[in-house]
C-alpha cells in the first residue's frame, strides 16, 4: 500500500466513525437510558434477593433456636411433678435423694438447650415474666412487687415459654 492509499483509508475510517456517532448519537441517548433503567432493575432485585437471603438466614437460626420450645414446655410439667414430690414428705431419704438426682439432671439438660427458670420472690411484678394470680396487702412492701411464687416461670433462651403465676403486693 502506497503512502497516499493509507491516508485515504484512514480518512474514510475517520469519516465512518464520526458519521456512526452522529447517527447513532440519539440512539445513544435512548440506548443509554434504557441501559441505566435495566441497571436499575437489576439493582433492585439483587436487593430484593439479598433481603430475602437475610430474612431466610434470620428464620433458619429462630427455627434452630425455638425448635425445641414444644418439647420443652411439655417437659414443665415433668419439672413441676418432680418439684412436688422433692417437698413432700418422704420416710425413705435414698429414694428422696435420688429424685433429687433426677430432677437436677433433667434441669441441667433443659439449661443446655436454653431453658431457664424466672427469678420471681422479691422482685418487681414485670407482666411479660409474672401471671398474677392473686393480690395481698402486706405491711412494708412496696406495690407491685412478688410476694410468693406458686408455680414457676421458664424462659427459652430470651421467649417466655410460660409466665410465673405469682402473688402480687398491692
């Protein structure tokens, strides 16, 4: 190719690419609006889809964690039968003693899956802890503290799995 040849080769290609700018120079606007408004589409779903990710990890880890809440609340009652026989009175200390040997394995195996008594005698009456069952006046205590604890309150990590039925000073 002679010097000339290349000149006009490039001259034309020069030419071509300014005449497809100015062609297309308004379908670049349009291009580039529809390409910022598919941008944006797809920026939302991947939002949408990272949300959902979060919220569907969150739940996982709530199952995993309040999974056991049924069997829990139903070993209460176990807990409760174990407790009465603890305070009645026995003839036999080895058979009271082994039943203290029971029920201190079944609360330590309950605490290993989260389960916890509520702290109730002595402290203020929290309606989201305590099921007040009964009111009484007494002399030196402040209102709306728990005088007596007549069945225990189990919490499930941070749920309340039953409230503590308690007697409240008024």
């Amino acid at each position: 190719m002679t010097d000339k040849e290349k000149e006009l080769e490039e001259a034309i290609e020069e030419e071509a690419k300014e005449e497809g700018t100015e062609e297309t120079s308004g379908e670049t606007v349009e291009e580039k609006d529809e390409l910022q408004e598919a941008n944006d589409k797809y920026m939302r779903l991947a939002a949408e889809y990272q949300n959902f990710r979060k919220r569907t990890e969150t739940e996982k880890q709530s199952i995993a964690v309040y999974a056991n809440e049924r069997i829990a609340k139903d070993l209460l009652n176990v807990v409760d039968s174990f407790e009465r026989a603890i305070s009645a009175e026995s003839a036999d200390e080895g058979f009271k003693n082994g039943v203290v040997l029971i029920y201190k394995q079944l609360m330590t195996v309950l605490g290993n899956f989260g389960v916890e008594a509520i702290e109730s005698e002595g402290k203020e009456f929290d309606p989201n802890f305590h099921h007040a069952v009964l009111s009484e006046e007494a002399e030196g205590v402040e209102a709306g503290m728990v005088l007596m604890e007549m069945q225990k309150g189990y919490l499930l990590r941070d749920r309340v799995i039953r409230p503590a039925m308690v007697k409240v000073s008024v």
